[in-house]
C-alpha cells in the first residue's frame, strides 16, 4: 500500500449521459475544493443535450497546473461500464466517484479524505454523510450513516455513493459487472467490503440530488429486484431476527438525530453559505430541521424558493 502524502493527487470519476442541466455545478463542486492536486475525469456517454460544450468550456477556462479536467464523449456499455472507464484512467492515489448529478457539499470535502487517508494507513475506503437536496438545489435534509459493518451492508443499509473515496489499489482491482442494469453501488460495496477496510468520517461530505430522471425511478422495481439477488448471491438474508431488526431501527432514529445536530451546527455559523462548494439554498432553518424530523428518506417534497424583494419592486417596503 503505496503512502499518501500531502499533497497526493487525487482524482474523481464522473460518468454522465445527458445531464447538462447538473454538470456545470458538479464540476464547479470540485474545482471549489481548497486542496490541490486534483484530475477530474468525466466520462461522458456521448451526450446530445450540451453536455460536451459545457466540458470544452470548462477545460479551456480553468484548467491549470494543480487542477485539470480530462473528459471523453463516445457511446459505452451503460454506468457501470463508464465508471470503470474512469477508475482505469484515473492516474491519483485516491479516486473518488461522483455521478454527474451530484455535487461535494463543502469546500473541504477532499481535503478531510485526504487528511483522514494519512492518519490511518490501514484504510481503504472512505465515507460521510449526505445531504438530500432538491432538482434545484434546495436542501431537505441531512441522512448520516453509522460505522461500517459488513453483515449490516448485506441486511440492506447503504453507502451514500457521492461522499466515497477509495485507495488506488482499490479501483485497479474492483470493476462493476458491466452486465448489471442498475444498483452498481451496492455491488461496490458487496464486493469491496467481503476484502477492504472501511472508514466511515463524521462529517457531510457531498449532496444526493434527487430529480425525477435519475437511474432509480426509471428503474425502481427492477433496481429493487437486483439489489434483493445481488445480496442474497453474496450470503445476505431476507429474514432478520427481531433483535437485529429493532436495533437496525433505532439505529436509523439516532442517525437522524445526529443529522439535527449537525443542522443547528451549521446554522449557528455566520455566513455559513460560503463554506459550500455548489449554490445551495433552503426555504427556512425551521422547514430544513422539520423535515429532518419527519421526512421519508424517498419522499419528494415541494420546496419554494423563498423571493428576496428588491429594492423599489412591487410589495417591498418603500413602495
């Protein structure tokens, strides 16, 4: 296992199939990022709504000597097959994997994976929590995740894919079976948690963007029937006892206190804002820690964009 220094080069995979309408936040999300070096490789489907434009543009203007984005356009064999593109082209010592409809939620994100890589060489794999947010980047709510447990990825609990970061010896071992149609993360994690030391950081590391496009709804009655065969291939079981079941629940009631928690802290900051690394807005503090409160985790609630009145328009104070 190769020593991660400082100043380490890190890359992150992209794979994306006409998602313009995402891109230019998620790319903006890691060339935000305080640490240096990064390569972000965007493995692009060839796309026909813009997204190439949006690449070339991006390229041209901001890549440098500490950052570059490297980016192809051609037809592939579907997600699983982009991200093993990306991940056998990814030249940095750690790789991350952030879909092109997802974005980092602060501007330190990489650099916590990086620090936290360094401290502890016996780990492979990295983890954080994740923020749920809107079509248009409204936040909903916070969703954390306790420690890794293997025998608990096979009773069902996920990783949030968008906050991952592996050791290169990871990613030029493990590859998606390009077969698979749909959950090519959870295969990820059956696959690299049976051999690889997980680390779960507590900390919100990126945001889970849920739009009515994504992958899991055009799909979802097969993603859940793949998922169920994928777990029982890998020994886990569909019946759980009633004490593994009960403390699996509570387990979810604590985590989204924690989430609470972490939601009065962030608030509490002054201009807190500017510590994010995308254009991130909430209709009010109260709603945001309401729907942590309340929320079903696959639920899609409407969020109004609060309108901040200008001065001399129409319902504002001085007319």
């Amino acid at each position: 296992m190769s020593q991660i220094t400082k100043d380490a080069l890190v890359s992150v995979v992209t794979p994306s199939r006409n998602q313009a309408r995402f891109l230019e936040e998620t790319l903006a999300s890691v060339y935000a990022q305080d640490y240096r070096p990064i390569e972000h490789i965007v493995v692009d489907a060839a796309s026909t709504d813009g997204s190439v434009e949006i690449l070339r543009r991006w390229a041209d203007s901001h890549n440098d000597l500490t950052y570059r984005l490297e980016f192809t356009s051609e037809p592939d064999g579907g997600l699983g097959d982009g991200v093993n593109r990306g991940f056998g082209r990814a030249t940095g010592h750690i790789v991350g994997w952030l879909n092109a409809d997802d974005v980092y939620f602060g501007r330190t994100a990489i650099r916590s994976v990086v620090d936290a890589l360094r401290s502890d060489p016996d780990v492979d794999v990295v983890y954080g929590d994740v923020a749920l947010i809107s079509e248009d980047s409204g936040l909903w709510m916070i969703w954390c995740f306790p420690r890794f447990k293997y025998k608990r990825i096979l009773r069902g609990y996920i990783i949030p894919q968008p906050t991952v970061f592996f050791r290169s010896h990871v990613t030029d071992v493990v590859r998606i079976d390009p077969e698979l149609p749909v959950a090519h993360d959870v295969f990820v994690w059956l696959t690299a948690g049976k051999k690889y030391k997980f680390k779960h950081l507590h900390r919100v590391q990126a945001a889970d963007r849920d739009h009515s496009a994504r992958m899991t709804y055009a799909v979802v009655d097969k993603w859940a029937v793949q998922r169920d065969e994928m777990y029982r291939s890998f020994g886990g079981s569909e019946r759980r006892r009633f004490v593994t079941h009960n403390v699996d629940r509570m387990t979810r009631v604590l985590m989204r206190i924690k989430g609470a928690f972490y939601l009065l802290r962030l608030f509490s900051r002054s201009k807190w804002e500017q510590n994010i690394a995308f254009p991130i807005w909430i209709d009010s503090k109260m709603q945001v820690l309401k729907r942590q409160a309340t929320m079903r985790i696959l639920r899609r609630p409407k969020l109004i964009r609060p309108v901040t009145l200008q001065q001399g328009t129409p319902g504002s104070s001085d007319t």
